[in-house]
C-alpha cells in the first residue's frame, strides 16, 4: 500500500476535531518545501550583489 492510501485510511480513523491541525500540518510542509527551494537563490544574492551592483554592469546591459 502506498503512503498516500495510508494516510486517507488512517484519515478516515481521525476524529474530525483534530481535521483543523492536520490541515495546518499539511500546508506547513507545502510552505516548507517551497521555501527550501528557493533557499540556493537567495543565498546566493549577498555574495553576487557585488558584481550585479558596479558601473561596469549597468553599462553592459544598457542595450537590452
């Protein structure tokens, strides 16, 4: 049985005042995936903005 069918089973035992904190669990680990991957993109931003902030840049793209 696959992971997805288990949780719909154990789902189905939960009682329906705990539906709230599951469906809060669930959109944490969304959110939580999300932010891991963009975390690269960002992480990076500090170290390159000394390059992406110089004259020498400006200038070379200019034209587009």
């Amino acid at each position: 049985m696959e992971a997805r069918d288990q949780i719909i089973q154990e789902l189905d035992r939960v009682p329906s005042q705990h539906y709230r904190k599951i469906l809060d669990f669930i959109r944490s680990l969304t959110l939580t995936s999300a932010v891991s991957d963009t975390t690269p993109l960002y992480a990076s931003e500090s170290s390159l903005r000394k390059d992406w902030l110089r004259p020498e840049e400006d200038k070379a793209w200019a034209d587009l």
